[in-house]
C-alpha cells in the first residue's frame, strides 16, 4: 500500500484518514555531513518513516507519511555552503502549522520523525502548543539521539560516533549507498580552540570539572563536518540494524496512540 501522500490522489489520502490511518512527519536538515554522506539528512528521515508505515502495515495499522520538512533549526551548522537553516522560532512555527493544518484536516494520530539535533528545541516547543493550544499529544521520535543510544548498547566502537559519523553514516550508506562515498571518510582533524582549549562535545568548555555553554560555530566543532574521531568503521549492515530497530519504535508508538485513543 502506498503511503507518501504526495503521490497519493486526495479521495484515497481522505478515506484513509478517516478509517483512522496515522500521519508521520519526517523532519531534517540540509547541511555538512563530512565528505562521504549526503547534505539532505531529511532524506534518511523521510526513508525511516516509509519504513515505519510499512511495519505498521505489516502489523495491521495504516500510516501515511507527509512530505519532509528539510531545513534544520539554526546552530552551530549555518552558513555552510548550500545548506538551509531556519531561525528556531521560525521552524517551531512551521513545524506547529503542519500540525494543525493535519490535525485540522480530521488526523488524530501524529508522530513527529527528527532526523536533526537542532531540530528538538523547535519540536518541543511546537509538541507543547499542540497540548496546550490544541489538545492533541504528538509524539516525537529523535532518530540521531535514539541512534546513538542504541549504538552504546550494541558496544559499537565510540571512534565511528560523531557528527560525519554514526550512526548518520551508517544509515546513508544502508539507505542511500549511491549517494555515499565512503572512501572520502578521513578521521577527525584537529579543532580549533575557544580560550586555548578544545571544545568540549559541540557547545561547551571543559573548566574545572565543570561544562561552560558556549556559542560555537562547525570548524570550532567539526572541521569539515566531521565530528568523530573515525567514521571508517561505519556500514551498511549497521544501518539496516539501525533503521529496523527505529522504524520498529515508530511503528510501535503509532500502535500505542491506536490502543489508547482519547484524552491521555
């Protein structure tokens, strides 16, 4: 069954919603990834919640997928050539539109798919507006947070973690392995140093046992977008383990709202 409603015609995409189907929204950016993986991480978000609607479906739910929202709220990431970034008021705004316009448009199960760390202040702050303004509970799953939790059970080796890393390379290179060129993948150059020391994991300084947050911008944090200190590891096979586990989560969740209908 079909599930992008871009490509679906509007009598099929209404009927469905009204039967009670779900709707994800896959939400990304498009900024560095290092040399090896595509800009548009939004396009793994976007592949991760096809692969949720199909596990849902396999699990006798119905879930469509909205078309992404590709631009990333503004950090530490912008001004990268070609890349796009939104103000995070800006992008909580938006993200609380399409919410609505769904919600308005008869949907009452909606699961946000991130695929951007500095995507999650906007979300949060548009989730709660949905509660408070709305009365509508909008899960949100962070695929890269969640990732790299899953990363730290499975023992995979902390080198290969980091931005230009896992667990983004490894899913690129699953999802998309044509858009991928894992022999560019080189380990971490030296930062630069705020203070005369390094950055401390991307916005702080190490003193006296003790984070400082600090503004950085990316060659501060990952000189050409790479943030691990040795992404060579990254496959494939990890990825698809990855996605099967967070498409999994989604599916899951969607099931969840399904059982438990109502006020929460």
């Amino acid at each position: 069954m079909p599930h992008a409603i871009a490509r679906l015609r509007a009598p099929e995409v209404a009927a469905r919603i009204a039967a009670g189907a779900a709707i994800i929204l896959p939400m990304g950016s498009t900024e560095t990834h290092g040399p090896a993986a595509p800009m548009g991480d939004w396009l793994l978000a976007e592949a991760l919640a096809m692969q949720a609607a199909r596990a849902a479906a396999a699990a006798g739910d119905d879930a469509l997928v909205a078309p992404p929202l590709p631009f990333g709220g503004e950090d530490f990431f912008a001004g990268i050539p070609g890349g796009i970034a939104l103000s995070p008021a800006t992008l909580a705004t938006v993200t609380l539109e399409c919410l609505v316009a769904l919600r308005r448009g008869g949907a009452t199960r909606l699961l946000v798919l991130n695929g951007h760390g500095g995507n999650i202040p906007a979300i949060e702050a548009a989730q709660r507006a949905m509660r408070v303004q709305h009365g509508s509970l909008v899960p949100a799953l962070h695929l890269w947070r969640e990732a790299a939790g899953l990363l730290r059970q499975w023992d995979v080796p902390l080198a290969s973690q980091g931005h230009g890393g896992d667990p983004v390379l490894s899913v690129a290179l699953h999802l998309f392995p044509e858009l991928c060129a894992p022999a560019l993948v080189v380990p971490r150059q030296a930062p630069a140093r705020v203070f005369g020391r390094e950055v401390h994991g991307f916005n702080a300084l190490r003193v006296a046992g003790i984070d400082i947050a600090i503004p950085t911008l990316i060659d501060e944090v990952a000189p050409g977008g790479i943030h691990a200190p040795d992404a060579r590891g990254a496959s494939a096979d990890l990825g698809a383990r990855l996605c099967a586990a967070l498409a999994e989560a989604a599916a899951a969740t969607l099931a969840l709202m399904r059982h438990h209908e109502g006020p929460p």
